[in-house]
C-alpha cells in the first residue's frame, strides 16, 4: 500500500543570500529555497494544520550543511516563538534527498548543486491562522577544512503566503465500520513523500491520499486464507461518489493481485500504478480518486455524471496494491498522479480509536496488519465520538456516517 517514487522538483518563492561582510566569496550560504505548493489549512485531530514542501538547492560549489529550519508568523513580534523549528534528528527525519538517498545521518548535507526537500507540518493549537509564513535557515558552509566546527550563518526570508481557501467538504468514500486510515495523512506517510514526475513536473497528487482497509471484530483484516481476496473484510466494499461530479478517467481490466507485499500481477508502471481506478471531476479544481477496484466492477464511464452516493466500483487489489484496500485522494487535475493532492476533511464521521491509541497497538498478522485483540475490544465497546469537518489523519479508526442511497 505504499508507493515510494520520486522525481524532481517544483517552483514557487525563492530566497539567494548574498555574500556576507567578513566571508570569503567561496564560503557564504548560496541556497535556493522554492515552495511548489502553498498550504491550505485543515482541521484534523482537533487542531489546525498547515502543511507544504521546502526545495533548498545548495547553488554554491562547497558543501553546505542545514543546521535549523524554523518558520514563523510572519505578522507576529520580533522574538516571537516559532511556529516549528526543525534541528537535529527531528530536521534529519523531515528531509529527503532526491536522487541518491543520503545516509539518516548526512540528510542535512548538500553536497554541491544537491537539493533537498523539507517537508514541513505545522499544527496550531487555539491560535489563528497567519496570513503569511516566514523562515529562517541556520546554515555551514565548508571551506578549506569540514563544516564541522564552522559557526552557523542565518539566512532569513522565504515568505509563503497561506491559502485562504477553505478544504473542501466531502460525503463518505465508503459506508460501514472500522475504517483504518492505514497510510493516511502524517509527515512521515509514505503517501506524503511520493514525488513523482510523471508528465516533465515533479508532484506530490498524494500529499493527503489515505489507504483504507477494513477490520473485522478480533483487528485483523481478513479470516481465513490470507493469499485469498475474498478474505480481506475491505474486498468487495463500495465506492462512493463523495460528491456530484463527472467521470473523467478510468481504467479497468487490470488484474487483481494476489496479496502479497511484494508481488504483483502486473509490471508497475505510470500506467497501473493505482491498479483499475475512477477519477471524478468534482469543479473548482477538485478531483477525486478511487485506486484498486476489482475489475470489471466499475458502474460508471468516461463522461457520466454521478450523484453523491452513488456506487462507483468495488474495493479491490489492482495495481500497486498488496492486499483489497480503497487508496483515496483529492487533487488538483485531471491525472491521477501527476497533480498536487490537497486537504480535505469529512462532512462526519464516528470516531472508534485516534491513532494515539491504535498505533501502539498495532502487531503483525501475516503479512498484514493487525490489532492486539484486548486493546480493540475495549475501543469497541466504548461509544463512539462523532466528528465533523475533520481531516481522519494516520491510523485513524472509524465508521463512515451519513451515506446517500
């Protein structure tokens, strides 16, 4: 259920330091900073969130090494405290290098011409929204010895402006109880780092994409033979229109794999990646996918209008698939992974167990996944909490409410 290409980079703001009084003109911080997307807040988990992409490009011929990352209001005092600072492990663990993969520990070194992305997730608690976010990059440049040693130099800028456009409001992708948002919306997913350049421009189409599978009552996700299809509680589930809109994209005839975490039925290719799948055209740049179906089950073509509610297709295990889950996701055109994937959150849902509690409950069952049996009891006989305009982010486990026949 993951997908972990990668490709390039996107544009947006930019900040070039100049040279610095008392440096030599081969040592001062030369980085290039770019934001592809602009984020657009959220309400997930009971707070607000912002989330977007730092590209820092080293343009300087000397390694340079990325010491703090830190983003503020930029309307708040001077002094103010930062809405995240990044340093250490915790800015090691929200980097990534495209290209060939650094060790953990050399993420934060670029060595000349390198670019690394800073995947940023602010979370803000009983505070507004700001209006505009600035940063600040603490950075060594090598010289004639090592980095190591060499006081840091602060760059200040990088301004990005904050969408003012609320997430969209969406019907149930699905319909019934225990829903796991396994690999869904969180900094370290690995739906959020799927960069792919798929048509000359690197995007991330599955920036909040979330893969759902089902659970039985004993926690596990299928009973019985788990290389059967048939076992999985999520094969054969409903897709659901979230919304009216129009079909503008399918594929079909793609064969179901056999579950597996590495094999598939297919060569994964752009082609098939998400397997036999609709795309919905939801208007005002909203797209809607459904990946995995079974074949031959799709209800709808090219070109049909749907209603919310409507079905769609049926859960399966095609494409880049290891077990019968629905991967879902909105983004902002017309192809299924070459767009950027925006926020959105649930119109409501019943809320069985937040991630704090069920990841650490968590246990390995076959080659899927499960849940220790006394932990989901518990949560199951607890009542459930609705929620409503809420973003369900990694691990969530709930019941999907309000579906229209």
């Amino acid at each position: 259920m993951k997908f972990t290409l990668a490709g390039a980079v996107g544009l947006i703001a930019t900040a070039l330091a100049v040279p610095l009084a008392g440096q030599a003109a081969n040592t001062f911080p030369a980085i290039d900073v770019r934001v592809p997307v602009s984020p657009r807040p959220f309400v997930a988990a009971g707070g607000t969130h912002l989330v977007y992409e730092l590209h820092i490009t080293n343009l300087s011929p000397r390694s340079t090494t990325l010491d703090v990352v830190e983003v503020a209001d930029k309307s708040g005092p001077p002094g103010a405290t930062p809405l995240l600072r990044l340093e250490r492990d915790a800015l090691e663990a929200s980097l990534y290098r495209p290209g060939a993969p650094a060790p953990d520990n050399e993420r934060r070194i670029l060595p000349a011409g390198r670019t690394a992305i800073v995947f940023v997730w602010i979370s803000l608690q009983a505070r507004a929204v700001p209006a505009t976010l600035t940063h600040r990059f603490d950075v060594r440049v090598d010289g004639p010895t090592s980095a190591a040693g060499k006081p840091a130099l602060s760059i200040s800028g990088v301004d990005v402006p904050v969408s003012a456009k609320a997430p969209p409001v969406i019907g149930p992708p699905l319909e019934g109880n225990l829903w796991l948002a396994a690999n869904g919306p969180d900094n370290g997913a690995g739906h959020r780092r799927a960069l792919l350049a798929l048509a000359g421009e690197a995007r991330i189409a599955q920036r909040f994409a979330t893969d759902w599978v089902r659970l039985f009552d004993d926690g596990r996700t299928f009973r019985g033979d788990p290389l059967n299809n048939a076992s999985y509680r999520a094969f054969g589930a409903r897709a659901l229109a979230i919304a009216d809109g129009t079909v503008v994209d399918t594929v079909d005839g793609l064969p179901e794999n056999v579950p597996d975490p590495v094999a598939r039925a297919v060569p994964i290719t752009p082609g098939t990646l998400g397997g036999n799948y609709v795309l919905l055209d939801l208007g005002d740049e909203l797209y809607a996918l459904y990946a995995h179906l079974q074949p031959g089950s799709l209800t709808v073509t090219k070109g049909d209008r749907v209603r919310k509610g409507q079905t769609l297709a049926l859960v399966g295990n095609t494409g880049n698939s290891s077990e019968p889950h629905l991967h879902f996701q909105l983004a902002d055109g017309p192809r299924a992974f070459a767009a950027e994937g925006i926020p959105y959150v649930l119109a409501s849902f019943d809320l069985q167990a937040d991630p704090t509690r069920v990841t650490p409950a968590f246990r390995e069952v076959g080659g899927s996944l499960g849940i220790d049996p006394v932990s989901f009891a518990r949560w199951l006989a607890a009542p459930a909490q609705r929620r409503e305009k809420e973003l369900p982010l990694l691990n969530t486990l709930l019941t999907f409410v309000d579906v229209q026949p």
